[in-house]
C-alpha cells in the first residue's frame, strides 16, 4: 500500500524494511483511541475554520464508520493504527478524507493515543489489584483467630496474628494502586495540537481536544509533549514495584506451602502434579508469578535506556515502547487475576504452625518489656532475657520450665510466685498480640481496625 509520507522517495521501501519499520503488529491496539482523537480534531479544524461544518459533518460521520469496521480492516496492509484510520477515512469518504491530517503530525498523535490508552488501562490494573486486596482481607477476616510466627532473617522473630501477615500485603497492594494513580495522573496531559515537533500554524483549540479526548491537562510545551515518554517509565516503574510485591507474597506462599513449614495448603485446583513423582503436589503458580518478576524490571531497564540518549524530539526508538507496555500490561492484569483466585484458595493450617509456635523465645521481647514494666532500663532486661534464653538453650529448657530459683537468678524482679505467674501468662500468642499498643500493630484490635479500613477502602474506591 502507498505510504502516507510517499512524495518524496522514488523507490519504494524495502519489503523487510517495511516490515521492521511498521508498527502496525501492535499499535493496532490503539484503534479506538486513534478514532477519537481523530474526531477531537475534526471539531477543532472545524472551530478554526480550516474545514467547513459540512466537511466536518461528513468527516465526522466518516469517522463514525471507520470506527464501526475495525474487524474489515486489512490491518497488514498498513504501516501503523495512524495511517490505517486516515487510510480507511480517504476510502469512505474520498478526497475530503485526505483533509484530516492538517495540521496534526503522527507524532503528537501516537503519544495522545498512547496516553489514552494507558490511563484506561491502569484502571483495570487498579482493578486487578483491588481484587487481589479484597481476597486478603477476605482470608485476613477468617483467619483472626490464627497466630503464627513472624520472622526477621527468616528467623523466629515475634508472633503475629495471620490477619497482621495478610494486612502487610494488603499495605503494600494499596501503595501500588497509589503509583498508578500517579502514573495515571502524569499520562493525563494532552499532546495533540502539538504538531510534529513545533506546535502547529492552525489556531486549534488544544483545551477543546483536551476536553473531547478526556484529558484534564494540556502539555505546556511542544518538544518536550511529542519526545516524552515518562508516562510510559512511570507504568513500567509502578508495575515493575507490584512485580516484586507479588513476587515477595508468591514467594512466601511457597516457603509456607513447603513441607518443612506447612503453614498454608494450596487448594488442588491452582496445584500441579510431577511427571515422575506420584507424591508431588508444586505450586507452579505461585512460582511463575515469582519467575515474571524479571521481565518487568527488564522493561523498566528497556524503556529508561530506549530514553535515555535521544535528542529531542520525537525518534522512532520510541515507537518500542509500547511494545514493552502492551506485554507488561497483559501480563500484569492475567497475574493479578490469579493471585487473586489463589489466594481465595488457600486455608491456612494452625495445626501445623503450632509446632513452631511451641517456640518460647518468640516472647523474649514481652517478657523484656516485663521487666521494664517492673523498673528495669530496657537494654538492662534485654540483657538478662538473652542470658535467660542462653541458659535454657545450654539446657535444653523452655521458659515455661525455668523454676521461681532459676528465675530469680537472673532478675530479683522475679520476685516470688505472683512474679511467676506473671511471667507464665506472657508465653502466650493471645497474650503477646494483645499486648501490642501501637497503631498499626499485630494486637488482634488493631488487625481488626486494619481489615475494617481495608474493606471500607475498597467499597469506596470501587465505582
Ligand atoms: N508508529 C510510530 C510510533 O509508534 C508513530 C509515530 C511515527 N512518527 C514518525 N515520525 N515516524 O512511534
């Protein structure tokens, strides 16, 4: 098919040049977005006085058609979405088709399209992502009753109520959804009606496209509209972080699945079996999703490179990303969709957590905060529970063992029987989530508060 930009070459492109150089493969996503922006601009021509009101009645409804025939188009046939939609207009509606490019360059066009796109598109990623948040709260709210410990290195740390462990994720999933919205927000700037690089020599009324292709910003200046990209970085940076968010839970859901944890129980229907061995139950998605985690930094490396030496203002290095938009999109929204299934279906098994909760020194810090509670400076009672638990691991002995003599040899503040019985109560899951008072913390109140806030947050977001 003739190029749009023919007139001055006396050959015709090379066949696989042609391929190499054509976008159309992919941008042909842009179909709707690249009919709107078209019909913006067909009001502003008309405002401007550079079509008639019946060239831009005609045009219009031209366009409306085009629309309508997305599916009859032959897509191959051309060199992008841009000249496929001005291509199929010429064919309806003839020479007065060839109108609709005045004063419009695909430069300042592909961007508007591509910022139309993407802040629809992030939407439904925010979807995807409030779906998988509302599974959390949903397993959080069943499982309040559910203590397990927390780790710090991967070690026994402190106990935690399971809601605490799932609210953590639910934070940093909220965190992401903030990102987007500030990706969206930095796509929100109009960039038609900047012409190929310098602006345009018709008086178009940018504020009018803006309005009619639903952006609340115009971009201020013209070079810098068609060479930027970074709402493009920015997408790749927010789900490069939501990557490694799920990455970081698909990982833990696999710790926790092991054998030698059995914390969680994947359900049958998201578990694969072994070619050879009849025992194996894998949790091949969790690990898929923790395996994708690379091909989002490595787009967010692709597109802060693809940028980072182009002299203004538009080059075609550019026309890449969007294919490393489109794959990050595609995959972000399908790995969102079943974390959010999986974790609908995990059960979390206490049985099998208590054989680690049986480990005592999980409560070395409340029973620290005891003696500081009985008069002691806190590094004072950190020293004497550490001696504590380096007695009971020389001799084999829990703290719930330690006698009232072996107590008191470490701390006259275990006093007597009544100090005795305090210190009993402490080594307790209940006990220790209970005594946490901090905003935030893993108390079963506060978890509670947090699973609350969840819910309200998301029935608000929700539209
Ligand atoms: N397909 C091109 C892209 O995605 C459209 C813009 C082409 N502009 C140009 N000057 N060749 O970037």
């Amino acid at each position: 098919m003739a190029k749009i930009w023919e007139g001055r070459f006396k050959k015709e492109l090379d066949a696989e040049a042609d391929r190499f150089n054509a976008s159309i493969s992919f941008d042909r996503r842009l179909f709707k977005h690249d009919v709107r922006s078209g019909l913006a601009h067909l009001k502003a021509l008309k405002k401007a006085g550079i079509i008639s009101a019946r060239e831009a009645a005609q045009l219009t409804s031209g366009m409306k058609k085009v629309a309508k025939k997305e599916a009859a188009i032959d897509w191959p046939a051309y060199e992008d979405v841009h000249s496929a939609v001005e291509g199929e207009l010429v064919k309806l509606t003839g020479d007065l088709g060839k109108k609709l490019h005045t004063g419009r360059s695909r430069n300042d066009l592909v961007a508007t399209d591509t910022r139309m796109y993407m802040k629809e598109e992030m939407d439904n990623v925010k979807a995807g992502i409030r779906k998988l948040m509302a599974s959390l709260v949903e397993l959080a709210e069943k499982s309040q009753h559910i203590y397990m410990p927390g780790y710090t290195h991967l070690q026994h740390a402190q106990v935690v109520c399971a809601g605490q462990w799932l609210m953590a994720y639910f934070a940093m999933f909220k965190r992401d959804c903030d990102l987007f919205d500030f990706a969206q927000a930095r796509a929100d700037r109009l960039t038609l009606g900047c012409g190929a690089l310098a602006g345009s020599n018709y008086p178009l009324d940018r504020t009018l496209i803006a309005r009619e292709t639903g952006f609340k910003n115009v971009a201020e200046n013209s070079m810098d509209a068609v060479a930027d990209r970074d709402f493009m970085l920015d997408f790749l940076y927010a789900s490069s972080v939501c990557a490694a968010h799920l990455s970081r839970l698909a990982e833990e859901l696999i710790i926790y699945g092991s054998n030698e944890f059995g914390f969680i129980e994947i359900d049958d229907a998201f578990a694969t079996g072994s070619s050879i061995m009849p025992h194996k139950k894998n949790p091949d998605i969790p690990e898929l999703i923790r395996g994708k985690t690379g091909k989002y930094f490595g787009g967010l490396m692709a597109g802060l490179t693809m940028m980072k030496g182009l002299p203004l203002a538009y080059n075609k290095d550019m026309q890449e990303d969007k294919v490393l938009m489109f794959s990050r999109l595609d995959e972000l929204k399908e790995t969102l969709s079943i974390a959010a299934k999986f974790m609908r279906n995990i059960t979390i098994k206490q049985e099998t957590i208590n054989r680690q909760m049986a480990d005592e020194f999980m409560y070395a810090v409340d029973i620290a905060d005891y003696l500081v509670g009985k008069g002691l400076p806190f590094r004072e009672s950190h020293r004497v529970v550490g001696s504590m638990v380096g007695y009971c691991v020389e001799n084999n002995k829990r703290f719930t063992g330690l006698t009232l003599d072996e107590l008191r040899s470490f701390s006259p503040k275990f006093a007597g029987a009544k100090e005795r019985m305090e210190f009993m109560k402490l080594i307790n899951p209940a006990e220790s989530a209970a005594a946490k008072l901090t905003a935030g913390s893993t108390s079963p109140s506060s978890v509670k508060r947090q699973i609350a806030f969840g819910k309200k947050w998301l029935g608000k977001v929700k539209r």
